[in-house]
C-alpha cells in the first residue's frame, strides 16, 4: 500500500465536516505550501546569509525581529490570502489583526491566528524552530471585513490547528477534532507523507522541560514539582528525565512522541508568563488534548480561558495527562 500524501488526507476526510464546501481544506493547502517554502529557506540558513541574522525591527513584544520570521510571517499572509476563503490573520509579528479588504476575502468563513517562526532565536544555531497555527470560524457577518472579536475567542472555538517543525525533517502535524495526525516532509518530491497517523501521547511519561534557569523566580509550587520530578522513587520512575530545547514546538513535539510534560510558568519577571495565548498555547493545547495530553495555565484549562487581547500571555503546562495530573496536585495542595 502507498504512503498517503497530505493533499490525500485532506480530501479523504472532508466527509468529517457534512456541508462542507472546501474551505477548511484550501486553508490546510495553503498552510502546506507556505511550509515548504519556509521549510526551503531553512534549510539553507547556513549558507544563505541574507536570511540569517535581525532584521533590524521589533515585534509588538519588543523583541528582535529575525529576517526569517518576517519572510515566514509573508509567506504565510500570502499563501493564505490568496486561496480567498479567510477574512483575516491574527499573527505574534504583527501588532493589530489584518483584514483583508478584498470582496471575495470578506466572503471567507474563518480567520487564522499563527507565530509564523516559533524559536527564531534558534536559527543561527542550527535548532528546530517551527510554524504554529489555529483556525477559527468568524463571529461576524459574512461579506464584512473581520473585526476583533472573530480572534478573541476560547480555544474550545478551534476548528483546526497545528504546527510544522522544521528539524532534522520538516514535519506538518495537525487536528480538526478527529486526533492528531503527522505528515513528514520527503524534500525530493515536494510531497508531505502521513507518517504519523493517530498520534498519542504515551501512557508512561517521564520527561520534563523546563527553563530552570528561572526555577528561583518562579512560585513555591513550581519549585515543589520540579523538585518531586528530581526525587530518587524507583516505584514511579522518578527521577524523570530533564530536556529543555528551548525551542517550544521542538520541546512540544519531542514530549508528544516520547511522554512528556511542558512547562513555562510565570515568574517574578513575567507574572503573566511569555507565551502568548493566542498563537501558541491555544493551539498546542487543541493539539494535546486530542492526543489524549492536557494544557493548563495554573488551575485553568487553556482552552477554557476566554482571550482579552490579541497578544495576552499566560502561563503555559501541557503535556501527557499523568504528568499534568501529578503537577496538579501539587498546584491544588493547600487551596
């Protein structure tokens, strides 16, 4: 039997959406070419100086843009302008929503929200980054232009979302609420190839990723599991294995396949955390629970938190559900 491509997939299951006309998978399409071409370029970042390095701007966050992400960030709004199904994009690079004004845009059912290139600081040496995205239908009237609260929406709102990693191969990983499936990258044809169909997360998980560096900022509580995940109890595997990337799609994607937990949480440096809700949580954490994971921000689900603005940060713990459990007990312990 042959690999399945992507495009395949994609065709084979739009009888999980009754009346649909397609749309959903245009914006799949669009995601897939946008992906190559970022795939390409980085893969020639070390030889290819003009893409290596700042762009000598700042994203709304303050921080230094780098000439990929605002080459990813186009290649996106474009590839996804052009299939004419969505309103508007939310993305981290940018500091407002962009609606598209085209008439046939405005006829388009669903917005995207997505951090084009996750990691950027990694590209100079040589770590997986990656493309995260989620995709939404609109909450205003079809024929306008998209407004701001088509993107301010909770996570359970999600139609589709996912994230492409570009490492040792480029991988495209996604869900429409039907489980999570992988397709890796085969560059010698320009095809994507399902090669990881209905993926979960391990029922043992042993490894934890964190910044430690931040661990005496970071509260009490979080210091008591990190400190649990290091004690010597052979009856619960532990200790559990330490491995941090720094590289939140790298970390995300390792602990998927392998059992793990995430965690970034707030400090007395960041007393939101770093990671926005938006562009990264909400729609990892779509991704974790339909692979039988879990995503919290503290004591709230990620997908339960309604967004208040376009770039809002919180605290990010997601992973394999045993592990997320033992953190929160330890969260609930005292309350």
């Amino acid at each position: 039997m042959k690999n399945q491509t992507l495009g395949e997939f994609i065709i084979d299951t739009q009888k999980d959406f009754p009346g649909s006309t397609g749309e959903l998978s245009k914006i799949l399409s669009s995601i897939r070419l946008a992906a190559k071409l970022v795939s390409h370029e980085t893969n020639k970042a070390g030889l290819a100086k003009h893409i290596l390095g700042a762009a000598g701007s700042e994203n709304v966050q303050g921080e230094q843009q780098q000439k990929l992400d605002v080459y990813a960030n186009n290649q996106f709004i474009e590839a996804l302008k052009a299939r004419e199904v969505v309103c508007g994009i939310g993305s981290e690079e940018n500091d407002e929503f962009i609606s598209f004004e085209e008439d046939s845009c405005k006829n388009g059912k669903y917005v995207v929200l997505m951090d084009p290139l996750d990691g950027s600081s990694n590209i100079d040496v040589n770590v997986s980054i990656g493309t995260i995205f989620s995709v939404f239908e609109r909450c205003s009237e079809l024929g306008t232009l998209a407004k701001k609260e088509d993107f301010l929406q909770k996570g359970t709102k999600q139609v589709a979302a996912g994230y492409v990693i570009y490492g040792s191969s480029t991988m495209l990983v996604y869900s429409t609420g039907n489980g999570v499936n992988g397709f890796t990258f085969d560059p010698s044809i320009g095809v994507f190839f399902l090669s990881h169909p209905n993926m979960k997360f391990p029922e043992k998980a042993s490894i934890f990723s964190i910044n430690e560096g931040n661990l005496n900022i970071s509260s009490s509580k979080i210091q008591e599991y990190v400190a649990y995940c290091k004690e010597n109890n052979p009856s619960s595997s532990r200790p559990y294995t330490a491995r941090y990337i720094g590289s939140l799609v790298a970390d995300f994607h390792r602990n998927l396949i392998k059992g793990g937990v995430y965690l970034y949480p707030d400090t007395t440096k960041a007393p939101n955390g770093k990671l926005r809700l938006l562009y990264e949580c909400s729609p990892l954490a779509f991704i974790a629970e339909q692979a039988g994971g879990k995503a919290i921000s503290n004591n709230e689900r990620i997908l339960d938190i309604q967004p208040e603005d376009l770039h809002q940060r919180v605290p990010l713990y997601i992973g394999s559900s045993n592990m997320i459990n033992e953190l929160e007990a330890i969260l609930n312990r005292g309350n």
